[in-house]
C-alpha cells in the first residue's frame, strides 16, 4: 500500500473523484500490520475501482481528530472526497471485501 504524507491528503483523498479507501495505521500496531496484509491483498484485485492508500495516525493526528479516528487501525472509505463507510478494528478480509463490493454496486446505480 502506498503511504502518503499529511501534505498529501487534500490531493490524494479529498481532491479526488476515485473511490479511495485509507488505512489509518502506525508502526507499532501488531493489528494494523495484520490488517495492512490483507488489504495489499484485496488492492490487487480492487485496484481499478479503489486507491488504496494508508496514513501514520501518529504523524497525521489532526486529519485522524477531523474524521472522528480513535483507533487504530482504521479504515475510511471516501467516494469523491466524502467518507462513505468507516470500519474500526480488524475485520476479517472476507468483511472487508463484502464492503467493497456493496460500494462498489451502489456507485453504479
């Protein structure tokens, strides 16, 4: 997954008509590596509806505060620059992917 820096956020989240879904992660959290495999895992088959992407909530406190993030990991999907799902924790991949695709069929109607 490609990490961004907080300057990158407006352009690479916010800016952006592409679904995008951010990983709020840091370096230190067993579940958040955990979670991080499993999401490189999905980005390879979702790549051409979802940018993947994930950002140090240490280094980026103030966009974790804005969007109300108090754990990690935390995963925030945007649909042009909006959130549109919010998963907290360490779902399994199966969850994940379920979310997924239920955006990814709302977005074509």
């Amino acid at each position: 997954m490609k990490q961004i820096k907080c300057s990158d956020f407006e352009k690479e989240v916010s800016q952006t008509d592409e679904m995008v879904l951010l990983l709020f992660t840091n370096d230190w959290s067993g579940s958040a590596i955990i979670l991080e495999g499993a999401l490189s895992a999905l980005q390879k088959k979702w790549r051409r509806v979802f940018h993947c992407i994930k950002i140090s909530n240490d280094d980026c406190r103030e966009i974790g505060k804005r969007f109300n993030v108090k754990n990690v990991p935390t995963i925030l999907i945007f649909d042009s620059g909006k959130v549109v799902e919010k998963i907290s924790g360490v779902p399994s991949k199966q969850t994940i992917e379920n979310v997924l695709q239920d955006l990814n069929e709302n977005q074509k109607c």
